[in-house]
C-alpha cells in the first residue's frame, strides 16, 4: 500500500510541529523546510485543523501548533483520517462481489497496515527532537 501524498504532508507538518512542541509556527517555515508548495500545505492545514489535529492561532502572531503533546497524537488515527482507508477496491460494482473472498480480504488487510500505524504517536516520530530541529533550521 501507497500513502498519498496529502498524508505524506500531513505527516511532515506534525512532525514540524512536534519538533517545535509549543511553538506557533508558519505554514511557509513548514513549506520552505521541506521544500514543499505552500498552496498545497495551506488546503492540508486547513484540514488538520479542522480534525483537532493541529490548532490555527489566528491574529499578527498567528500560525499553527499542536493541540496537544505529541504522544497523544495517534498516527492510525491521522491515517484513517487523511487516506480514507475504505474501498481500496471497487467492489460494490463488481460483478463477482457476492461470491468472492476479496471483501474481506481487503478488510483484514487494511485493518493490519492500519494497526501498525495505531502503536506510534507523533511523539514517536520527534523521538530525536534536536536533530529534527536543526536538519529542518538547516533546510
């Protein structure tokens, strides 16, 4: 399985954000980072913040921080929401559905890919926060 690159994005913010833990930071300071189109991490924010997964602080010192510590922020729980893990097939609109295993493959499969992401948090991915910090200063 392929994560998109909208979770590809999402993921990257957290861990801008988790390295800064308490800080408001700048979607342009995410998106200069990481080289990434700002327009493209704007609609990602929007989106994450509409979640709770990050708060927008808005005013002259605005920006975008976590809500939260980073070890209450379950990676699963941002996969389900930014990939939509649902119909990898389209098999309501096949014509073998009723009499095919693949339904329930699919679900044991999903369920499994999904269950490896729900044991890490993204205090997990900032485990080396000061690194972190000065390869993305550094970018």
């Amino acid at each position: 399985m392929r994560l998109t690159r909208y979770t590809d994005y999402a993921i990257r913010v957290l861990i801008f954000l988790g390295a800064r833990e308490g800080e408001i930071c700048s979607i342009r300071s995410i998106a200069t980072a990481f080289s990434i189109s700002q327009n493209h991490l704007m609609k990602v924010v929007q989106d994450l913040a509409a979640a709770g997964f990050i708060d927008s602080v808005r005013g002259r010192n605005g920006g975008i921080r976590l809500p939260r510590e980073a070890s209450a922020i379950n990676l699963g729980t941002l996969l389900r929401h930014t990939e939509g893990l649902t119909d990898l097939l389209d098999c309501p609109a096949c014509m073998v559905r009723s009499g095919c295993g693949m339904p329930s493959i699919l679900t044991e499969a999903t369920a499994a890919f999904v269950g490896v992401f729900e044991k890490y948090t993204v205090a997990d991915l900032v485990r080396r926060r000061e690194l972190l910090r000065s390869l993305l200063a550094a970018a």
